[in-house]
C-alpha cells in the first residue's frame, strides 16, 4: 500500500522512507512522538499533501483512482464546531465524493445517509448542530460520514482524545464492528496502555519508520523506547 514514502514541507522532512503494507481487515495504530509525523501520514494518504517521494496505492493502482474509498477524520480541535450544519448535513457530504460536480441527490443517496445514521445510533440527533454532541457523539457523526461515502478506508487522526470512558469503549467496539465487516482502520494513538486492545497492527514512526507488524511483537519497551527515543533522520 505504501512504498518509500516521503513528505516535505518546503525544505523541511516531515516524513522519510514509509512503507506500510497491509489490508482490509486489519485496525493499524501509528505510534510515536509528538511531532513524529503521524498526521502528516494520514493526511497524505488522503491525498491533502503531496508527497515528494514514493508511492501510495490501493487495489493495485495510483491511490488517486480509489480516492472515493478513503475517508479522512481529523483531530476535533481541528474541526471548527461552531459552523452552522447538523449531524444528517454533515453525513451527507459523505455523498459529495460519489456525486461529482452539479449532481443532486438521489433516492440511493439518501438511502446511504439514512442507513449511515442508523447504523451510528444517530436518528435522534440528526437535527442537532454538531457543536451540541458530545466527544463521543461528535466521532460517530464524522464516521457516519464516513459510511455514508461507502469509504473501504478509514484515517482516524487521535480519534480517541478527550473522550471519556464509555464513550471510548464505545468507539473501540465500533471501530472493531467496522474492520470485522471489511475496512481499513489506519489511526494515530497516543495511549500505549490501550494500543494492544484497540488495534491488531502497528506502525511505530519517527519520520521514518522503526517497525510495522502485529501489536503484540512491536509494543514492547524496548521497541517504544527505541521509537520515542530515535534521532531525528
């Protein structure tokens, strides 16, 4: 999937030689210091940065072809709450991707942002402006959105953040029930108590990588130290 990999900004390194190969299925944590580069990943195989080396494909192809499958959900003090849309608005720019320029919804449409909602637990809190959810609630919004675009890969920037116990339980098992039914779970974490019950893989990153495989064999001290520690390339 991803292939030497780099990212500059300006004549800054953000990230050198990635490489992560892995598959529907799977919920992949990326883990490693502030600054290590992990939301600079995500977003650049959303596409939202060039890389300047490298290669990001899925199915086989340029990732650019299958940029429809590829949802991205930002860190929430990324996300400004306070803009005027509601929980079924915000699910249906999930639709945008598949409808392309001047098109308007159809009754399939609106059949993927019903179920999206449904599935989510949402119905109730449809109408609500996003501002008025809770944590947990504000992350099963935007992966409504998600389900509602019919991504097959889902990048989580910190999706577990400020969110309180019940609600992190909640999404774990969502995200859990998501990767059971076939997507991609690819997500930055930053509790390594949590890494080995919430994912099943892990790439350990510090501008380039210092290990990808099961969470079981990569998160141990040696290996964390190692990553936390690690010089800058």
């Amino acid at each position: 999937m991803i292939d030497g990999l780099s990212v500059k900004y300006r004549q800054i390194t953000a990230l050198q030689n990635i490489s992560l190969h892995t598959s529907c299925g799977n919920r992949v944590a990326l883990v490693g210091p502030n600054g290590a580069g992990k939301s600079t990943l995500l977003k650049a195989i959303a596409g939202l940065v060039k890389k300047s080396g490298g290669s990001i494909s899925w199915r086989g192809t340029q990732i650019k072809k299958w940029s429809k499958e590829f949802a991205y959900l930002p860190q929430r003090e990324e996300v400004d709450w306070d803009f005027p849309i509601t929980v079924r608005g915000l699910v249906e720019m999930g639709r945008y991707p598949q409808l392309g320029m001047w098109k308007h919804f159809s009754k399939s449409d609106t059949h993927a942002v019903d179920n999206a909602i449904e599935l989510l637990d949402l119905a109730d809190l449809q109408n609500r402006q996003i501002k008025q959810l809770s944590g947990g609630q504000q992350q099963r919004a935007f992966i409504a959105r998600s389900i509602a675009q019919e991504a097959h890969v889902l990048l989580l920037d910190e999706p577990f953040t400020g969110l309180d116990r019940p609600s992190s339980e909640s999404l774990a098992e969502l995200l859990q029930k998501l990767a059971l039914e076939g997507r991609l779970i690819i997500a930055s974490h930053h509790d390594m108590a949590t890494v080995k019950t919430l994912f099943n893989q892990v790439l350990l990153v510090n501008q380039h990588s210092l290990g990808f495989g099961p969470c079981d064999e990569l998160i141990t001290d040696d290996k964390l130290s190692a990553t936390f520690d690690s010089p800058q390339p």
